[in-house]
C-alpha cells in the first residue's frame, strides 16, 4: 500500500474583470472555477474526491493559496 499524501496545494486567483475564483493544483492537473470563496472551496473539495479514486491515496489536507496581484505605477 502507498503512504498517503500529506497534502495537496492548491493556487487560487479572483478574477478582477470577470469576478469569480479559479484553482488549480500544479502537478495534479486538477483545475476548478467557482464564483464566490465558498463555491470555491466546495468545487475544490468535489475535484479532489473525483480526481483520487479508491485505488489513490488520498492528501491529509487541502491548503489554498490565495494568489493576488497588485499593481504599482510610478
């Protein structure tokens, strides 16, 4: 049996002209949008229980990183 995944991370950005959230786990290939945090996390939660099936160990936690841009000028 393989040990289980720690955990997995996940990006999360807000879409400043569109409005909504997207997600993704680089080295998964898992990706989920949703429009507010809570739709979010529920969508990453759902993508991560399709994506390890019963023969996949399973992460302990999902961590979200909350990617922002911020923009200076001069």
């Amino acid at each position: 049996m393989t040990s289980p995944v720690p955990e997995i991370i996940f990006e999360v950005s807000e879409d400043e002209i569109d409005g909504g959230y997207s997600a993704s786990a680089p080295g998964y290939g898992i990706h989920t949008e949703g429009e507010t945090v809570e739709e979010i996390r529920g969508n990453i939660r759902e993508a991560v229980e399709c994506y390890f099936d019963e023969t996949m160990p399973r992460p302990g936690l999902i961590r979200l990183h909350f990617v922002r841009d911020e923009v200076l000028s001069l």
